[in-house]
C-alpha cells in the first residue's frame, strides 16, 4: 500500500512521525507521506522536521517515507507562491487541502492548486468539470479519500476524473491510528467511490508515479 496523505502531532495527528511510520510498517505499507499541515506561518517549522524523521525513518524501518505538507486554507491568490516555498524548504510531496464540503475551505482552493501545480489537490469535494480538466492537463492528482466526512464526495470526485482524464489516488489522511489504511478499508472506499479493484491498482500506479518525479521508486 502507498498512502500519499497523513499527519503528525506537527499539526493535528495524535502520533509521532515515528509512531504512524512504524504502525504503517506493520500495516503492510510500501510508502508513506508525512503531510502535516502547514500554512505561511508554520512551512519552515514543520517541513525541516518531517525530513529528518523521513530520511532516519526510512533507513530504519525499511520503509519509503516522504516528507511532505498539506497546505491548508491559504488564501488562493498566494498558493502558487506556497508551493514554491515549501518545495524549497524540502517538501517532496505537496498536496493541497481541497474545497470539501466537510469543512469551510476558501472559495477558488480547487482551481488555485491546480494552477499552482501542487502533486495532489486532497478531497476536492464537489470540483468543476473544468477543473478536473484542468488537473488532467497540468497533471494534478485528485484524492479519493477514506477519511470520514470527506469521502461523502468520493463518487463525484470519481466521475469528474475519469470523464476529465485526471489521475486519482487513494490516501487515508490518517490523523488516529485506527485511519490507517487497510484492506476493508480500501474496498469500503472503492465502493463508495462506484470505483472497482483494477482502478485501485491504477490509483497505486499513480501513486507511484508522483514519487518517480521526484526520484522516488518504488
């Protein structure tokens, strides 16, 4: 299993980075991302940190870790500057919180963070047509998640991505350990998703490739 999508005690997770990677590890998983999230004011804090714990977690557990950030309810004006910063501060992975209705994230997240190019735009909630294209061209992937709450629009997310062409991934965004992925988990998500096996095997493959970009393989 690759999950692209959790968080630390960095930001509001319950676990050390070395808890969740562990956990993870018996879990079955292949690779994790660290994601806390970030804004502005906290990028240089929490993305330095994630990287050490990634590059000692990973040659300890024998398991891929990758340091990452979710930026969180930005404002959209400012998110292509965000991500340049936060992958200049390290972080191999960049996903943006999306326009959940779960939450009150601001109006336009969706389309600033594809146009900024982030690796992944996290529950995108009920995204545009437009936008799915947009995702599709400048290759941004849009999340199915297995989180509560979020994953109530997992089945729009799917439909706009496959008529769109975008590439979807499955992530956790673990914040407990009772998130972290496993099988039933996966087939709940699938399901809810009106998705099948064979597009869980292809959002892995995705997966895969979003950390073959940044030299990453798996």
């Amino acid at each position: 299993m690759i999950d692209l999508h959790t968080h630390t005690l960095f930001s509001d997770g319950v676990l050390l980075p070395s808890e969740i990677v562990y956990r993870a590890k018996l879990k079955g998983y292949r690779a994790i991302a660290l994601t806390d999230h970030g804004d502005i004011s906290t990028f240089d804090f929490v993305i330095p940190r994630l990287c050490r714990a990634a590059a000692e977690l990973s040659r300890h557990y024998g398991i891929c870790v990758i340091p990452g950030v979710e930026i969180t309810y930005v404002p959209p004006a400012v998110l292509t500057q965000a991500v340049k910063q936060c992958r200049s501060l390290g972080a191999r992975l960049v996903v943006v919180h999306g326009e959940t209705p779960a939450e009150t994230v601001p109006q336009g997240t969706n389309n600033a963070a594809i146009r900024a190019r982030a690796d992944i735009l996290a529950h995108p909630g009920l995204i545009s047509k437009e936008d799915a294209a947009l995702a599709a061209r400048n290759n941004v992937c849009l999340e199915i998640t297995t989180r509560a709450g979020h994953d109530e629009t997992n089945r729009h997310v799917a439909r706009r991505a496959l008529a769109a062409g975008a590439a979807l991934v499955l992530n956790s965004d673990t914040h407990v350990p009772e998130n972290l992925l496993d099988r039933a988990k996966i087939r709940t998500a699938l399901a809810k998703s009106g998705l099948k096996a064979v597009h869980y095997n292809l959002m892995q493959d995705n997966a895969r490739q979003i950390l073959a970009r940044v030299g990453i393989k798996l």
